[in-house]
C-alpha cells in the first residue's frame, strides 16, 4: 500500500491539496521486481508514469553510452523515470524495487482538476476546495472541457434550502439546473391516479438534477424536495447546455452505431413502454427516461450504451443522467425519426 506521505516526496503529488491526494491513492498500482528486469525499453509509447519507491534503476539511450543510475530517495526519483514518450531511456533494474505506477491520462486529469479547483478557491470566493473536488471528479465532469471549469463555477448561484422544501416540481417547466453543495434531497414520481407518488432516488453532495427538462424542453417528469437544510448550486438553461450539456452528449449516426453495436454496444431505448411495444430497433432494451434513475441500475458499466427515442430530446437528457453516473453513452443523431427513410423500427423481441 502506498501511503500519502510516500507521494508528498513526489513530483508533482507534492504541490496537490489533500482533497486531490486521496483521489490519486486508489489509482496507483504497486509493482515489486527483482533485479535484471525491464520495465520498459526505449522507443516504447507506453502509457503508465513509473516511480521508484525503494532500490536503483538504470537508464540507458543505448548499449553504447553509460547508463544513468537512479536511487530511491534521490532528487531524480522524485519524477517519473524517463517521462518523455516514446520512451528515450530503457529502464532496467539493478536491484530488487518497488514501484508506483500511475496510467498518464488519469494523472494529467488529477493534476488538471486540482489547479482548476485551486484557481476557484483563490478567484471566486471559493471556501470549501473538499466540495469542489467531489464535484470536478465526478464522472460526468471528466468528459467536461477544463477550459469550460472556471466558467461553470463563475455562472453556479448560491441557493440556501431549507428541509422539506419543494425545489422543483412534477409537471412545472425547466428552467434550471440544480447541484447539491450541501444536503441531501428525495426524488419523487407520480404515476397518475391515486397512488402516492413513490420514491425513486435519495441525492447528496455532488449529486446534480434538473437536466431532464432543460435536455428534453419537457415538463419535469419528477418532484425533488430537500430532506434537511442545505445549500444548492443552480445555473440557468443557456449555460447549462453550453458548458454541461453540449460537452456531454455524444452524437452517432446509424452508420457509425451499426460496427459499435457488433463490438457489442447496447441499444437503449428511453421512449415509454407503450412507444416501444408499437416498434423499435432489433435488440433493443426498453428504459423509459422517466424510470432511468433507478433502472441504470440494471446497465453494465464495462459496455458502451447508445441510447436513443423518437427524435433525439430524450436521448440526450438520458445520455447526461446516464454519463453523471459513470457510463459510455453515445446518442443515435434524430432518433427513430431519422431512420424511417432507412430501416423501419420493428416489433420488440419476446
């Protein structure tokens, strides 16, 4: 296990604020060798960052030039061994090591979003960095532009809330999009008549809501309401779209959807239960978005999901929802609409 202090030597671990640091832990993968071995050769384009915890490495350009030596401990071992890809060092081990080892991209994000989050703090008056960093790592603000971060914080207004209170409500317009800063809200639907409207989600810190509507230019198709006092962050429909919304929703043709589909891509059909008996595509799963909520539930998250409905305004509010929980969720471009003139949707599988 790779402790804290360990990584506080290391660059550039030790200029991340604590928030950022725990982030980092579960992503490093601990590796043992014994001497003679290679970690990696030069010219190789691989995409792990190596750090040497205890023992000595050589690095060699060729088989010629004599090999730099690197300790643990050292000032050299405080970066990564030869950072530069393609590799122009062949790292091999001249004792026995340990090693942390941390995927390139996954650091770069870290390090990205802590100095954003450090750029909120210190330029928009921002006192909780813990709230900010839970809500740059979620997965829905990894696909999020980092040029699009000191936008979002700058356009989120403040709304104190109090327990019980009905912050939006089934059936009312969309008008914004609500994070939770502090607190923690219910999700309610009714179905019509006169059962009583039942419980679908319980929201906390992080948690977003309200993307349904503005995505869809439907109704709300939920009640949320605060089960304590607490603190939102809302941010009106136009920047909303532009800065979440957009950058969230992939698009793909039926062209591109049909090779995603045999590498074993899902199709996800988020229409109502009644549009979907009447025809849909071969294969097809039916979630309608109202029930998405609590049906990602039943999606695997190791497959890539191209969800769709008639015309493309449902899909995408279903892509968002989906995309906050971690999904890969691309959108079929206008829906069943536009294949019509292709392939007619058909009766669902039995």
């Amino acid at each position: 296990m790779i402790d804290s202090e360990a990584l506080r030597r290391l660059s550039p671990f030790d200029s991340l604020m604590p928030e950022s640091l725990a982030r980092v832990l579960p992503l490093l993968r601990a590796e043992r060798h014994s001497a003679g071995h290679v970690l990696f050769r030069r010219g190789e384009e691989d995409s792990g960052s190596y750090y040497l915890l205890e023992g000595q490495v050589a690095l060699r350009s060729d088989e010629e030039s004599e090999p730099l030596i690197i300790r643990a401990g050292s000032e050299s071992a405080a970066r990564p061994l030869s950072r530069l890809k393609p590799r122009r060092y062949t790292a091999t081990t001249l004792s026995p090591v340990s090693l942390a080892v941390i995927d390139d991209a996954e650091l770069d994000r870290i390090v990205t979003l802590d100095q954003t989050a450090a750029l909120e703090v210190t330029e928009f008056e921002g006192d909780d960095p813990e709230w900010m960093m839970t809500l740059l790592g979620h997965p829905a603000f990894a696909q999020v532009p980092p040029a699009n971060f000191a936008a979002l914080f700058a356009r989120l207004e403040p709304v104190p809330v109090c327990s019980g209170q009905v912050i939006l409500r089934q059936g009312d317009a969309g008008d914004y999009y609500y994070l939770i800063r502090a607190g923690t809200a219910q999700v309610t639907q009714s179905m019509g008549g006169h059962a009583p409207a039942a419980v679908v989600a319980t929201l906390g810190m992080g948690d977003g809501f309200g993307e349904e509507a503005l995505l869809s230019g439907d109704p709300r198709n939920a009640t949320v309401s605060m089960l304590s006092d607490g603190l939102l962050m809302r941010m009106g429909r136009e920047e909303f779209m532009h800065l979440l919304g957009e950058p969230l929703v992939h698009w793909v043709t039926p062209a591109e959807a049909v090779p995603m589909t045999v590498a074993g891509a899902s199709l996800l059909d988020v229409r109502t239960a009644e549009e979907f008996r009447e025809g849909t595509l071969r294969g097809a799963v039916n979630i309608p978005l109202c029930k998405l909520r609590q049906g990602a539930a039943e999606l695997d998250r190791r497959r890539k999901h191209i969800v769709f409905c008639q015309s493309g305004h449902r899909s995408c509010a279903a892509a968002f929802l989906l995309s906050q929980r971690g999904f890969q969720v691309y959108v079929l471009r206008d829906g069943l609409k536009g294949l019509r003139s292709r392939t007619p949707p058909q009766k669902p599988d039995s």
